[in-house]
C-alpha cells in the first residue's frame, strides 16, 4: 500500500512538472529532484511487499513453529512408525511445510501403530483426574489421549511387540 501511494506521489510529481512546462512555469525540480526518490521508495516497498510473503510469510513461521513443537512427540513414535511403515527421506533443503507434513506422518503412523496397546482405563482415569483439577473438557481430553499414548507406549515396549490379551481393549477411544 505504501508502495503505491510513493509511486501515486511520483505521478503527480511528474505531471505537475510536465504542466507547468507547459503553462510557462519553471517547476523541473519535482521532476528532476522529488520524483526520483519517490520513485526508488515505491519500487523498494512494493519489491519488498512480493518478496516477504513468498520468502517468510506468516504461514511459513507457522508451519515451523508447528514442526518445532511436534519434535517431542515424533522423536517418541518414530521408532513405532518404523517398525510398520517406511518414510520417504527428506532432504536438508526440503520446506518446512513439506517437513511438517512428514513429521505429522510419521507421528500418525506410530499411534496407529500403538493403537493395539490403548488401555479405555488408563484414558478414562486421567480423564476424571484432569476434570477433577478444574480442567476444562477439551484440556482434560488431550490430557488423557497423552496419558493412554504415553502407557501405550511403555506398555509395547515391554510386552515385546506383542498385542494386549484382552480383546475389548484394542478398540482406539479416538475412534468412538
């Protein structure tokens, strides 16, 4: 916008200097020393308004910030995931966006991967805990979907791979 209105302010520059030519004034200082400044203003503000928004835009720091607050928890289930499904290797100049994609993947791939070991208990046990320290419904749901994950998690490690001997508890809560 400020690119614009810089070279709007060229144009009236330019054209008053050009009019008053015309009508016999000498105003060749607009044209000769104000335009071009505002010139070089409006090419710099408006390359500025392309560039920014394809090098970092807005979406571009929420995808990495994104990637950086999933590194926890793909650094957990990677190794779950693994066992099951191969990932397609990223290079190191990969975009962050498509980085993010991969790393949610593979976070999706391990709890699927984990959903044998999901115990309703240990989710509905931290769920009432959760409620019962004021937390609100959805807090307290993320509270025990990371709680039954993190018991799934301990659970398959030392089952050794093998799947829970109770049937009922296969069902994945997320799927109800």
């Amino acid at each position: 916008m400020l690119g614009g209105l810089l070279d709007l302010g060229y144009l009236v520059a330019k054209w008053t200097a050009l009019g008053a030519r015309w009508s016999g004034r000498d105003w060749d200082a607009l044209s000769t020393d104000a335009a071009p400044p505002l010139a070089s203003g409006a090419a710099l503000m408006v390359a500025t308004g392309f560039i920014v928004p394809l090098v970092g835009g807005s979406a571009t720091w929420r995808d990495f910030s994104q990637y950086r607050r999933l590194h926890p928890l793909w650094k957990a289930l990677r190794g779950f995931a693994a066992s099951s499904v191969r990932t397609v290797p990223l290079t190191w100049w990969s975009p962050v966006g498509i980085r993010l994609i991969h790393r949610e993947s593979v976070i999706d791939d391990g709890i699927l991967a984990l959903a044998r070991w999901f115990d309703p208990a240990v989710r509905g046990a931290a769920y009432e805990a959760a409620r019962g320290q004021g937390m609100s419904e959805a807090r307290a749901a993320v509270v025990a979907d990371a709680a039954m994950l993190a018991a799934a998690c301990g659970r398959r490690t030392t089952d050794g791979g093998g799947p829970l001997r109770d049937p009922s508890r296969r069902a994945c809560p997320a799927s109800r």
